[in-house]
C-alpha cells in the first residue's frame, strides 16, 4: 500500500442520532427528518409508509436538527448545528427538490472550554432565538429580528457548568430557559433564566428545584396550556410548573428518548435503556394539572429518538439495534404489547469489532460485523453483491437453455419451466403437492433443442427450434401453426416477443414473423453480409407488446446492428472492434432510459444509449463482468426491471439515479437463467448452473447485503478460524436480577454457516473478553483460538489480572487447553512468528508456546516492551510490531530473534489518542484517534539522523468524521485480475455509526489525478447548508487543524457520476480530460467497494 | 479504565469526555515517578520550566546559577536498571558560554511558534533570545532592571512580543521581528513579577507587580485598562443579576404564593466559598460596581482611587490564565491565592485553604486544562488544589528546599518541579509494571534473604 490514499464509504452511517416531525416541504405535508450524524434523510408521511424524498451528506457531524417555524412562514424550516461549531438554516425547494441555505455561520469562540455532556441546541418555542450550549460556563444566543432573519450571536455566562439538559420553556413572555445541572457534589438541579435580549443576560427565572433524583436527565417542556417542566429522572418523573408540583415513582431506568404525542403536551411516549416503551401522561381538568400516570406499553430497539408521527404511528430511531416504525394499538396482543413493528431499518452501529471472510470460498470478501448493543446485539454479515437463496435444486447435466411460461396470458403465476437440452426439450410444470416434475406440451417438439420459447398473445405458446416455430394453444397445448426453415438452412439464433419472432438463419439470413390468432405470418426477410450471432427484441419502447426495433450482433465484422420492424431496415451500425464476437443483445429500458446491452465472448459488457425513434446508439460504455460469455436475460423484482448477466461471475445490471450498476451474485459459474413466478416459489429465479437446474428467491437489488443474526447480547469481539469453519465471539449479556443488574460473561462458538451457539465458554464473575484471535503456534498445527481477559473490579481503576485463554475445538467444542494469567487487561492478542504477542495495559508482552514433560503445552513468557500509557491497539507484520496508544499516538516496535528482545525503532510523538491501528506496508502505517480523525504515519530508516529515525514522520491526515474501532485488510468485493480496482490494496474500516468505509492505497499518478478531480469537483458541488468541504476534511484534535493531505474523500469523488451530463462536461473541461475516460476512471473506484 | 474503553468504543461514551475521565483520573493519581526521572545539570535554584507548546517534547529550564538546559521528555537518554527512563539534558548554557547570562536565570520560555527559540531572562538584566539548534543568542534585550518575568502570546498571530517584567516599574515588550522595544507599560508603581498573555485575545497581556497590583492591557491602545481589586468580588461563578431583576424574582415570589423555591433560588446562589457574614456584606456591593469597570475601560482617565487597587496585599508573585481564557489565578506575597474572572474582572472569592508561599521570588502555578486544578508551589511541597472550592486535595512532597516553579505537561498529565535544591522531579500517574517488577524483586529478595538464613 502507499501512503497516497482513498477513503470511500461502503455502507453509509446508520446510526440515527436526531429525528424530527414537521411540515417542511410543503405547508401540507407532514415529514420525517432523520439525522444519521453525518447525513440527514428527508421522508414524506404518506398512507403507505414513509416515502424518502432526499438523502444528503452533511460536512460535519450533526450535533442539533431542529424543525421551526418563523413567524409569518407556511412552513417548517431545518436548523443544523454541527460539533465543529458550524450551524446553518435550511428551506426545502419544492421546484428542485433540493435544500436551499437561508442563513449560515460559526459559533465557535476562543474561549471557554468545549463541553463534555454534548453540545445542545435549541429554538425558542416563539421563534424568538435559537440557544446554544457549545461550552461549559457559557450560553449562545442567536436572536430572530422580526422577519426570521438571524441577527448577530452573542454569549451570556451560565453559572451551571455541568449542565446536562437545557430547553426553552412554553408560553412565557421572555425567552426563558430552564437548565439542568450538577453541583460539585453531584447533585442535580433544576432552574430556569428569562433571557434579557436588550441586556444580553440573564434574569433568574420563574421555577427552580433543587436536589432531584440523582439520575435526572432529561427535561421535557410542555406546551401551553399546561405550561411547565417534567423532569425525567431514574428513579422519579417529576412534573413542576409555577403553580403545580408533581412526582410519581418509576420502575429504576435510565430513560434515554422521549417523543411528544399530542399538541397539547400532555401525552408522552419515554424510551429506556432497555428498550422498554412507556407512555407518561399528565393528568388535567383544564388547565390545571391533577397528576402523571405511567404506562407500559411495550418493547422497541432501545430508542435514541423517539418522534411521533401520525394516527398511532411512531419512528423509534435508534443507536444500537434496528430502528423502527411502530403502530400503537389501542388493545394488547396476546403478550401484553401495545406495540406493532411495521417495518425496521437496519443499523449496524456501533460496529465495535468485524472480521474479513470468505465463507463461500469465491475470493470475495464478507464482513462479520459485531453490532449493536444490550439487548440488541447482533452480527450482521455485510456481503456487496446480490444474493440468491435457494429454494429447490434438481441435477440436471447439459441445459441449453430456461425458459418460463404460463399456462395463459391472465394466469398471474408461471406454470412450466422449458428446459432444454442438446438433442431434446423437456418441460416440467408444478403439480399439486408443489413439486417440479415432468411435464408435456403436446404441440412442442420434445425430440429437438429448444432456442427459443415464449408467451404469446391470444393464450398461445411459441417454440423456435433448429426446424421450425411452432405455435401452440397455451389452453388446449395443441399445435396451432408451423412455420418451417427452408430447406437446407436451420435456424441458428431466435428471439420472440408475444407478438414477434425474430430468427437467422445461416447464410445471413433474417427472418420477421408476426404473430397472429392461431397464425404465424412470415413478414419480412433479408439476407446480412455475415452470420448473426445474436438476437433481440425485446419491447422497449411505449407498447409492452410490439418492438419497433431489432438489434443484432454480427460475427466477422463485430458489430451490433439495429433494425428497425417490421421493415427489416438498417437503422445503425456500431462496430465493436476487437476480435471477441457478441454473445449476446438486449434491448432494455430503465428509469426511462433505453440501453442496447451487448455482451462479448470473453465476458465484456457495452452497453450503450439507444434512442428509440431513430435507433442511434450513443455513449458507449464497456466493462468488464467475467471471463466467459455472458447470457443476458431481463427479470423483475419489486415491479422493477433488471438484467441477468449469467456467466462465471453472474451479475446483476440495475440502475439506479439513472445510472448502471453492477452487482455481484453470490452464485458460481451460472449458464442461463429465466425468472419463474410459481404459486409455491414466488417471484423466483430458475438457474442452470454446472449439472443443476436450482429455483431460488433473490435479494432486494442494491449494493450492499446484509444479514442479520440476532444475538439478544452484545458480541464484542470476533474472529473466524478456518480449519474448524466456525466464529469465536466474546460477548456479555446483561442479566437483571432481583435489583441489581449485573453481566455475565462468555466466549461462544459459533457455526460459521448456520451462526448458532455450539458451545460456550463462561467466563469468571467480573471477567471480561477483551481479545480474541485464531492462530497456531510454531510445532503445532493445531489451531487455536486465544482470548485475553481482563478482571474489572468495581474497586479497581485499571484492571491488575487478567489471564489468556488458549482454546482447541473439538467436535465442535471449546476445549480449554492452557491459561495463563497476566497482570492486567490483555488488550489486544496477536500471532506473531509462531508465537503469541498480547498487550497488557502498559506492556507488550510476547509468549512461546512451549510443550511441557508431561506432554501438555503452557504459555511462557519470552520478552516484553513497555513504555506506552495503555497499550491498546496492535499490529504487526513480519517481525514489526505497531502499537497504538491510549494517548500517545503510534510507535513501531522491532522484535530481535537473536537478542529475544522488542525494542523501539521509531514512534509519533504527536499525542493521538488512538482508536485503532493498521500496518498499510512495511514502512506506512494508518491510525484512526479520538478526534475522528485519520492519519498515516512514514518510517524514516533511511534518514541521517538518530533523531529522525526515531520518528515516524506524519505523512497524511484527514478528517473521517468517524469514530473508527476496527481496521482490517480485505476487501468487499471481488478482484477481477484484468480490471485496473484489482491490483489496489485496501483496508476495511468499521465505525460507531454502523459505517463501512475502505481506505485504498492508490498509485501515485492516480492519486495525483484524483487530487485534481476532486479538486474541481469541490468547486461544483456545494455543500449542504454552504459547509465548506475543505474545513470538514481538515484534521481536526484540542491541538491543531490542517488541512488533509495524501488523502482523497472518495465520496464526494464518486458523486461525480450522479451530476448532470452538462456538470460533469464542465468538469471533464477543466480537467482536460475526455469524459468518457473520466467516467470510466471513476467508475473504476465505485467498484473497490 | 477498560470501562471507558468499553464504553467509548460502543458509542455510550462520547471521546472528548473519554479523553477528559482519562485525564482527571491519571491527573489525580499523580505521584512521584516511579518510572522518569530528570537529571538536572543545574548548580543552582532551579527558577524555571515549560515544556515546548508544538511538540509538547522538549522541557526547558532555567536556573539560579546562569544556566538553561533543555531536555527530551519524551525519549529517555538511558535507562537505570533498564526500568526507570533517565532524561538527561540535550543542552546546556551556562556561565561559560560566550554569551551566557551572568547572574541568575529568573524565567526561561520557548517560542511558541516552534521550538527554534527559546527565550531566557535574568537578574543580569538581560533578556535573551537563543537558536535552539546552534545554542546561539540571536538577540537579547537590555532591561532597566533585573528581569523577573517574560511571556509570549502562544495565540499571536499578528506579533512576536515578548513582554517583559522587571524591577523597574514600566512593562517592556521585545519584539523578536525588528529587535527592538515596541511598547512600554507604565502603571504599576514597583517591579513587575509576573506576566501572562491572555488566551482568548492575543492583545490582552496580564501583569503582576510587586505593588500588588494586576493590571490588564490592551497592547492596542495606551495605558491599563483594568486593575484588579480584591476588594471587588463576585459571589458564585457569574455576576450577580442587576438590582431590579432581584426585585422582580422577590415580586413573583409574592405572587406565586409557594414561596419555598423562588426563594431558594435567590439566597442559593452558588456559594461554596466565604461565610455567610461575609456573603451578606457582599450582596449588595457588587451589584453596584458590576457595570463600573466596563465603563472605565475607556481610560485613560482612569479614577485614581480605581488605579490604586491591589490584588493582593504585598507583591503578586504568580499569575497564570485559565486555558479556557475565562479566569485568572494570582498568587501573593501575601500568601493568598486568588481567583479572578477576567471578563468581568471581579474577585470570585475561591478560598483556598491556608498556605503559606514564597514572598520574595515570583512563583510559577501551573492549572490543569479544565481548569478544575491549581498546582502551587508551596515552600518545599507542591499543592494540588481544586480551584472551584479551594480544597487542598493533594500534597507532593519530595523536594528538600522551596519549591520555585511547577509546570503541567497537559499532553503525557505529568507535573514538573523545580526547587531551590537544584532538582527537577517528575510526577506521574504511577506505571504499574514498575510496581510488578518491584514486586517481584522484593519477592526475589526475600527469597534469597531467607536463603541466606537458611544456609547460615
């Protein structure tokens, strides 16, 4: 790898940290806003569901989204505030569906001191100001003037500095804040502040209340009439206002989210940390408030946001498991649950450990992700590509061909599958027990191979054979009408649609039929220069029925041909080039845009811009898919239509913001394949594979899949061994009994196909998994998993024992063979030349794996290192050894054979707090730290000095916005060796907000191109809310911000093919490169991922 | 701290409150090293210390007998018994150098720009400006008087000034751009002990003199436009609210009947500090001077009797700004320690338990960056005091003379010291395999102990 590198998001964050309910874009329509720390999703309120309308980046992580209304105004405006101090106002563009900036600016400040419970924001229920709480000891406020605009921001001192909650009261004639705060001897109150605009300061409010419950957290304001303040804590819910004073007990929680039901204010849904729903409402005569009452109403996702929607319906977004839409219904179900989950979307964060496999063996890479928390811990199996699960196989050697047929035009289901073979055609139907078995059509020609078979109109059935078409009642299964080859030519290539034929013959010849009632008419025919090798004409245009055009591929002279019908006219020619005849065409429409698709013998795709009056073709495009021709064949899934690429590396072709995208399936060699709608496998896909005919459902068309194994605890750690094909996961489960709750625990083993429990390893009280890893050691090849521990005392700050275990499985069994104790918590484990290098707190410590007399093997101290604060992240490569620090960024150590020592070759003396490591290559490593940022760091072995050879020299930073705990070297995709993507390195990287980036390492005339792209780019895409790229990309601690360097934002790269055709020639000027090999560049990088 | 870990890495606990529980929790473990150590090559009282604000790597320090030495305090020299990091002195000038300062080194600071400058000041009346690299002074500033403090703005972007204090009255400021003296501050009526720029606006600069005056300058405009008063103080963290509005809170109170809370609000104003005889002198005080000083801050004109308050009674020895640019600490021969916010510049009436400080030299504090901790050197020991209730939380005992000089290092939470018995010590959260291994010698020690008597 280098140091010159691409950092690209696989999966988008999914973390939802912020959700609000208003009228935004329009006076009449009711939205959801999500926030998903660094993007906000736009959804519309529909009787359906909810419908998205935008999803956007935003350059900076969203610490405050905010719906309100300024006076005057129809409709909702979207505040945002960022952690770094920017804010913006955003106003939904109904002509262009876009986001338009009203205001914009920057609150940060010299001084005062950033504060620790998070930044709050708020907006004055009277649209008066908006208040910020960015530091401790000080209060922004940015006031309205009369028309909504944003007048100058200025700071007001608050006494309070730990403050953890803060909200704008209701109904009051100044703007008055009621703050929650901590004393310094951890009490928590309550006050309020009238906010003097004219004076800027503050006037001591009207309510205080002084030593709440210990664990208050969270305020609520509610609205007028009401008026007032509850006060959530964990143990009480307290309502106060200035003429009442509530407080009912609670079941102990720590509740985390609450949303508003009605207007009024007097309903409210609170979340808790274990997902628990409870309804809070104040009871009132009038205006005047009688009491609270508490109600259970169910289990969700533990809730970050909770937002209220509509008719009992309601978002729960969550951090750690699925959020959700939920229904509340008015009667409990049979389990006492108020609560109906109507759909879930998925969330892999906090992606806190994941490991890199290929479980099917076909060279590309999964990502096992360790993901959620609590109660809804899972792994999640992160895999690009489209997967097919099947459903029934038959072996079934030599097809030829699939094709699917109904028994009559209304029928909603398929009823036979043709298959043919070489010298034969064989139909199977479904029988009533819902099985494949041997079928007839009686008019077909079952002695010969079928080369094409179709629906047609009028209930009527159509087979091309070498000989002839046959046209056959789907109703009485009599043939009708036979349209025989002449004599000495044999029809090579046919294609049909339900109202057309098209064939060739050899010699060049093209014949037209039509399709009538129980008639085949032979319409037009003409002779071509060469032989054809591939048909089509499949409906593109208006009528579904009738295409006005043809498309066929040549041999000798490699080209596609389009035709116009029934005229049999040449409209256009492309020639391909090459030697590499066409396999195969395909007339396609999506999203409104025709495609002529045509494949090539050694597994190229072109794909071109059809226009489909005068059947020119544009805009040429070739890939790369496989090695091996490639069969296309249209399906549809979900009402859309897709292609089938079967070949030795099947795809899917879709689009998607009318652009083509190639998925992977994860099925080998597939030779043909037709859709096959039955009653008993619904909107199915038959394949031919090598000797098998299978019937399987596919996955929803996008990039990414993921699967879901639910854990109901939350897996820390993971790691696959191959030799046994299972997982080792260290997990804890959080088990409540009587009063206290308490953890327990576990090493799991894991079944690497079905992912169920097949043994378990209790750990002591107070012990925890910190590490885990497959390795074998030097003169024994067995494999083991070792896990280090760590004891937490509840007295003890750092832990001071822990112990390594060393596991064999054995018939599927964790058999514990060796421990070893270790005077702190083993951070990190490693396989290290045959041996076993663990970090325990301060120290690097390595172990040999030494075979004791009586035949038993034990761990033995060898050598150690320390130096380092907390030892926490570890690499290594050969016999380097990388250690990220607690505090003290990266430092490179060197194990010497011949001394049994480790001793420091070179470290960063920046002071990076770190929060994971990866070695790119002998002399670059990369760090992910505390601040969300990335940087590489350089070895200097060759330098002069002593002093510079200590020192590994910062080569590149940049900002993620990310909070990254694991880098792992893999990549998701599969490595074509002909394409350009195959021969760059990259490492995977798993994050807090469920993200999964890839960081590759470019050539450097690459890089230098990109950096220029990217350039370019910056000046044409605006960011969201007028946030600069620049300053969101500049590395970013307490100490310092510069600018990124040796790093390039692959995101706001790749959305260099989502603009507009006239941008993107702007930008292709600029650069002075041709578009299309700009396109072809970039699309090069969409599929490292 | 794998609790932390834990919770950082699950999203539950946000990084920058991860990093500032790290950092309090090794702040207040803070103990004599176990495992660094400073040799220190001074033959005099060490007076001086700061660790370079770029690289947080290099420690300086200046002492009684001419010399300034720098040191790596990140890369030990050697290591004793291959277990405790030794760091020795990368440099040293001294007496013997060519053009080494003739009598004591009274402050010695790095540029803050980078680390090829550092800056020493002496009773020589010279301050000087040295090329880190060569050991070479590329400039030095000649002082009416024995220098007793300089700083440098570590936020300056529009200057490189190096104020000045001395024993004559005026404040100099050295500029390293033309070599010259750009300003002179004249206000204060004796020797000026110590200075600190502000860290929120690079032209404010804070001084303290031996008249036990802290003035406020804005370097922009002509004279001081602030002197501290103790007299002048602040009940709780902020200013109180005007008059009236107290009126108000008193009025609803009335009219809301359940007069219990709004009560307690008014009379609860933060008070952690002070008895009540003294709150209840106070309450009305300030309300009424609160709006004054904003107004003088005109100047020139400044009432003479508001230009004879003192901060401290006797000399300010010690001033150190808050990182956040909020408040300021004092220390006085008068063995006080104050606490003042700068906006308002009101006394906010911390009280420090009972010290007693040095009189005759200025001292060096030092505060931890969220300001919840003040080091003071005190006689022979360094206190760690909580700066909010004034409590003494913890007491470094290990030097054999007074302590001159302590120096925070923010980046590693380390503490550095210098005293009048020539050492510099380390203070370190401990590391606890150097305990392990102790404990495993002692083991081994007691093994072949008993094994000696066994043999005997």
């Amino acid at each position: 790898m280098s140091v010159w590198n691409y950092v690209v998001t696989a999966q988008k964050p999914t973390n939802v940290t912020h959700s609000c309910v208003g009228n935004f874009t329009s006076p009449q329509e009711l939205n959801l806003i999500i926030a998903k720390c660094t993007r906000i999703e736009i959804h519309l309120l529909t009787p359906h569901g909810l419908q998205p309308m935008l999803d956007v980046p935003i350059y900076g992580r969203i610490a405050t989204l905010e719906l309100f209304r300024p006076h005057g105004e129809p409709q909702d405006f979207l505040f945002i505030a960022t952690e770094r101090y920017k804010f913006c106002v955003l106003q939904w563009d109904a002509e262009t569906s876009e986001l338009i900036t009203r205001a914009m600016g920057d609150v940060s400040d010299r001084i005062g001191r950033p504060t620790d419970n998070g930044q709050i924001g708020l907006i004055d229920p009277d649209c008066r100001l908006i208040g910020l709480h960015l530091y401790d000891g000080l209060f922004k406020v940015i006031p309205f003037d009369n028309k909504g605009q944003l007048k100058e921001a200025f700071n007001i001192r608050l006494e309070e500095l730990q403050v953890l909650d803060i909200k704008f009261l209701y109904g009051c004639l100044k703007p008055t804040i009621v703050v929650l705060y901590q004393d310094n001897k951890d009490a928590r109150h309550a006050k309020t502040y009238e906010i003097a605009l004219k004076d800027k300061d503050f006037v001591e409010g009207p309510l205080s209340h002084t030593n709440l419950d210990n664990g208050a957290g969270i305020l609520i304001p509610v609205p007028m009439p009401l008026g007032g303040v509850i006060i959530i804590g964990e143990e009480t819910i307290v309502y106060c206002s200035v003429s009442a004073f509530k407080a009912i007990p609670i079941r102990p929680s720590i509740t985390r989210a609450y949303g508003r039901v009605d207007a009024d204010g007097s309903r409210y849904l609170l979340g808790d940390n274990a997902g628990l729903l409870h309804l809070l409402v104040i009871t009132h005569e009038r205006e005047r408030v009688t009491g609270l009452k508490i109600e259970h109403l169910g289990e969700t996702s533990v809730a970050s946001t909770i937002s209220y929607l509509d008719n009992a319906v309601v978002y729960i977004g969550s951090s750690y498991g699925d959020s959700q839409l939920i229904k509340l219904n008015l009667q409990p179900d049979a389990k006492g649950s108020y609560i109906e989950v109507l759909e879930k979307y998925v969330n892999l964060g906090p992606i806190v450990d994941f490991c890199v496999v290929d479980l099917e063996r076909q060279g590309q890479g999964q990502v096992v992700t360790c993901s959620g928390a609590y109660k809804d811990g899972s792994l999640r199996i992160v895999r690009n590509g489209i997967g097919i699960n099947e459903q029934a196989s038959v072996e079934l050697q030599g097809i030829k061909g699939l094709w699917s047929l109904r028994s009559s035009t209304n029928d909603p289901y398929d009823t036979f599958l043709v298959v043919s073979f070489i010298n034969e055609t064989r139909v199977l139907a479904m029988n009533m027990d819902d099985e494949l078995e041997e079928s007839e059509i009686e008019g077909f020609c079952a002695e010969a191979q079928t080369l094409f078979c179709q629906n047609a109109i009028h209930d009527q059935l159509v087979q091309v054979t070498a000989n002839s078409v046959r046209l056959v009642s789907s109703t009485t299964r009599e043939l009708l009408h036979e349209w025989n080859a002449p004599s000495g030519y044999s029809v090579n290539v046919a294609t049909a649609n339900v109202s057309q034929v098209l064939l060739a013959t050899g010699g060049g010849h093209l014949v037209y039929l039509e399709i009538g009632n129980g008639k085949l008419a032979e319409v037009k025919h003409v002779q071509l220069d060469y032989e054809i090798s591939c048909l089509d004409i499949n409906p593109s245009g208006e009528n579904p029925n009738y295409s006005t055009l043809a498309a066929v591929g040549m041999w000798t002279d490699i080209s596609v041909r389009i035709f116009s019908l029934p005229s049999l006219e040449l409209l256009a020619k492309e020639n391909l080039g090459g030697e590499i005849i066409p396999r195969s065409v395909l007339l396609c429409t999506f999203e409104g845009v025709s495609y002529l698709l045509c494949t090539l013998g050694d597994g190229h795709l072109l794909n071109f811009l059809l226009n489909l009056s005068t059947g020119e073709l544009s805009n040429r495009k070739k890939v790369s898919l496989g090695t091996q021709p490639i069969m296309l064949r249209t399906f549809s899934s979900k009402d859309t239509t897709h292609v089938f690429a079967a070949s030795d590396r099947p795809t899917v072709i879709y689009s998607s913001n009318k652009k083509l995208l190639y998925s992977n399936v994860n099925l080998k060699e597939v030779s043909h394949m037709c859709p096959f709608n039955s009653a008993a496998f619904p909107d199915s896909l038959a394949i031919a594979k090598e000797g098998e005919l299978s019937i399987g459902t596919i996955d929803d068309i996008q990039k990414l899949h993921i699967r879901t194994i639910p854990l109901g605890e939350h897996a820390r750690r993971i790691c696959h061994q191959e030799q046994s094909r299972t997982f080792a996961i260290c997990s804890l489960k959080n088990c409540q009994t009587s009063n206290e709750e308490t953890e327990m625990h576990f090493v799991r083993l894991l079944d690497d196909q079905t992912f169920e429990f097949i043994s378990t390893y209790p750990l002591d009280t107070y012990e925890y998994g910190c590490s885990i890893i497959s390795c074998s050691f030097s003169d024994d090849n067995n494999a083991y998993y070792c896990v280090g521990t760590a004891y937490v005392l509840p007295e003890e700050n750092e832990p001071s024992k822990g112990r390594i275990l060393v596991f064999v499985v054995e018939d599927g069994k964790l058999q514990l063979i060796a421990e070893k104790e270790t005077k702190g918590a083993v951070y990190s484990l490693n396989a290290f030349n045959g041996k076993l290098l663990a970090a325990i707190n301060q120290k690097i410590q390595l172990y040999k794996w030494m075979l004791r007399e009586d035949g038993s093997r034990e761990l033995q101290a060898e050598c150690g290192h320390h130096g380092h604060i907390l030892a926490l992240y570890v690499q290594t490569r050969g016999d380097f050894i990388v250690v990220g620090d607690l505090m003290k960024s990266i430092s490179l150590l060197l194990y010497k054979h011949e001394e049994g020592a480790i001793e420091e070759l070179a470290r960063d003396y920046n002071a990076n707090w770190m929060s994971a490591v990866e070695i790119l290559d002998d002399d670059v490593f990369l760090g992910a730290e505390n601040n969300y940022n990335l940087f590489t760091v350089r070895k200097n072995s060759d330098a002069a000095t002593d002093e510079e050879r200590g020192r590994l020299e910062v080569v590149g930073e940049y900002h993620l916005g990310e909070f990254v705990n694991r880098f792992r070297h893999g990549s998701l995709v599969m490595r074509l060796p002909d394409s350009e993507a195959g021969h760059i390195p990259t490492v995977i990287f798993g994050t807090i907000n469920g993200v999964i980036g890839v960081v590759a390492s470019l050539p450097h005339d690459q890089y230098v191109f990109l950096e220029k792209l990217q350039a370019n780019l910056v000046k044409v895409i605006k960011g969201v809310g007028g946030l600069s790229h620049e300053q969101w990309r500049s590395f970013n601690n307490e100490k310092k911000t510069v600018d990124a360097r040796n790093f390039l934002d692959g995101d706001l790269i790749e959305s260099f093919l989502d603009l507009s055709r006239s941008r993107m020639d702007e930008i292709a000027s600029s650069m002075a490169v041709p578009l299309e090999e700009l396109c072809k560049r970039v699309e090069e990088l969409t599929r490292l991922h | 701290m794998w609790k932390e870990v834990r919770d950082r890495e699950a999203g539950k606990l946000p990084p920058i409150t991860f990093a500032s529980r790290v950092r309090s929790c090794r702040v207040s473990a803070l103990g004599l090293s176990n495992h660094k150590e400073i040799v220190s090559p001074h033959h005099g009282a060490v007076n001086a210390l700061q660790v370079d604000l770029t690289e947080g790597r290099y420690l300086l320090s200046g002492a009684s007998d001419g010399s300034a030495a720098v040191y790596d305090i990140q890369r030990a020299t050697d290591y004793e018994e291959g277990l405790i990091a030794r760091h020795r002195s990368l440099f040293v000038v001294d007496k013997q150098h060519e053009y080494g300062h003739k009598f004591a080194i009274s402050t010695a600071i790095w540029y803050p720009v980078d680390t090829g400058l550092f800056v020493t000041g002496s009773f020589d009346h010279f301050v000087k400006v040295w090329d880190t690299n060569t050991t070479q002074v590329v400039m030095d500033f000649k002082m009416p008087g024995k220098v007793y403090g300089t700083a440098m703005s570590s936020i300056a972007k529009a200057h490189m000034l190096i104020a000045a204090g001395s024993a004559d009255v005026q404040v100099r400021l050295c500029d390293i751009a033309s070599g010259a003296f750009t300003h002179t501050l004249s206000g204060h009526r004796d020797g000026v002990m110590t200075l600190e720029w502000s860290t929120s606006s690079e032209w404010i600069l804070m001084t303290g003199g031996r008249d036990g005056a802290i003035r406020f300058w804005d370097i922009r405009r002509a004279g001081c436009f602030r002197v501290l008063d103790q007299s002048q103080c602040q009940l709780g963290r902020r200013p109180p609210f005007l008059e009236n509005t107290s009126k108000k809170i008193v009025a609803r109170t009335s009219l809301a009947g359940s007069s219990s809370l709004a009560n307690k609000s008014v009379s609860r104003k933060k008070s952690p500090l002070g008895n009540g005889m003294k709150q209840s002198q106070a309450l009305h005080k300030p309300q009424n001077l609160l709006r004054t000083p904003v107004r003088q801050r005109s100047h020139p004109g400044m009432s003479s009797s508001h230009d004879r308050a003192t901060a401290h009674y006797g000399a300010v020895t010690g001033l150190k700004a808050s990182v956040d640019g909020m408040y300021l600490l004092s220390s006085g021969s008068d063995s006080q320690l104050r606490l003042w916010d700068i906006e308002s510049g009101l006394n906010i009436l911390a009280k420090y338990e009972e010290m007693s400080l040095q009189t005759s030299k200025s001292i060096h504090l030092a505060l931890n960056p969220d300001s919840s901790l003040v080091f003071v050197p005190c006689m022979a020991t360094v206190k760690a005091c909580d700066v909010w209730s004034g409590l003494t939380l913890q007491t470094f005992r290990g030097h054999y003379e007074l302590v001159n000089c302590c120096y925070f290092n923010l980046q590693d939470q380390e503490l550095y010291t210098g005293s009048n018995d020539r050492q510099i010590l380390v203070w370190s959260p401990p590391s606890a395999i150097i305990n392990d291994l102790e404990e495993d010698n002692r083991k081994e020690q007691k093994f072949s102990a008993d094994k000696d008597n066994w043999s005997d």
